[in-house]
C-alpha cells in the first residue's frame, strides 16, 4: 500500500515530465520546425530507435545551411522547445561554404516503447 502511495505522489510531481516522454517527436515533426529557420534543412534517422534506461531512443541527425549563427542559436531553441525529450549531441559541425554556414548536429529523442 505504501508503494503504491509512493509512486501515486511521484507521478503527481513529476507529471510534466512523465508526461513530456508521451509526446510522438518524428522526424517530420523536427524538419517543420526548423524549415522555418534554414535555407535548407534536412533529418534523417540514424539507425533503428532502442532501449535505453526504459525509454525508447532514436537518433536523429540534423543537416543544412544558415546564414549566420544567429539562425544555429535560434534552430537550438526551436529544438528545446519541442514537446518532449530531446538532447542535442555534441559537437556541433560547422563550416562555412559559398556565403552560408553549413552544419550538422545530432538529435537523441526519447518516448515511451
């Protein structure tokens, strides 16, 4: 009864949390927001989604071109404000070609399996 009581009362106070690993981030859903930003942005899966501490995690690798880094802060925040949990992988590959810069970075998306 008593555990019971306890995970009752941690569901309840982590409830924005618990309930930010419901959310369906897709890849789809990753490239709209931050078609916005770049000139061209691009996001591919990279391998299969897998376990990992209980949640179910894909990778995902973002790709394109900006003008300045002014637009790489703004796409980071477009990214941290996605409902749900994402974690940027570091590094972050820049470089500049032809008057833009180009990048890469590395997204880990976590859900419920």
């Amino acid at each position: 009864m008593q555990t019971a009581e306890t995970l009752a009362k941690y569901q309840m106070d982590n409830h924005t949390l618990l309930s930010a690993f419901k959310a369906n981030i897709t890849q789809e859903k990753i490239k709209s927001r931050l078609s916005s930003i770049f000139e061209k942005v691009d996001v591919v899966k990279n391998g299969e989604a897998y376990l990992k501490n209980g949640y179910l995690a894909q990778n995902y690798i973002v790709s394109g071109k900006i003008v300045d880094i002014k637009a790489l802060n703004d796409a980071l925040i477009q990214v941290i404000s996605l409902e749900g949990i994402v974690h940027l992988v570091f590094p972050i590959h820049i470089e500049a070609e032809e008057g833009v810069l180009v990048f890469s970075f590395s997204l880990e998306v976590y859900s419920l399996p």
